[in-house]
C-alpha cells in the first residue's frame, strides 16, 4: 500500500487567500439574488478574519 504524498503545509493566511479567490471567481458568474449576496457576505468575513489574524498577530 502506498502512502499518500502530503502537501506542503499552508498558512492561516494562504488558507484565506485560495477560499477568497475562489469565491471571488464564483462571485464574477453568480446570478443576481440570494446567493450572490452569500458569497459576497463570505468574502466579507474572510477579509474581517484576516485583519483580526493580522491584528492579533502583532500584539505579540
């Protein structure tokens, strides 16, 4: 049996940036309506957790 490869690990950072780039691509080809405005809603939050991550981070 052969072992799986693992990946590089990736940062809390880099984590958030490939989920807000791949939202912001199903963003661009949502429809107008409710789901738009769920992406649009989880790209905001994305943001706010990287500027608390960031701010955290510097308190120590």
């Amino acid at each position: 049996m052969r072992k799986r490869k693992r990946s590089d690990p990736h940062t809390f950072e880099q984590r958030l940036e490939q989920q807000r780039l791949r939202l912001e691509d199903e963003l661009a080809r949502a429809p107008v309506g409710r789901l738009r405005d769920l992406i649009a809603a989880r790209i905001e939050q994305l943001q706010t957790a990287a500027e608390m991550h960031e701010f955290l981070s510097l308190r120590r």
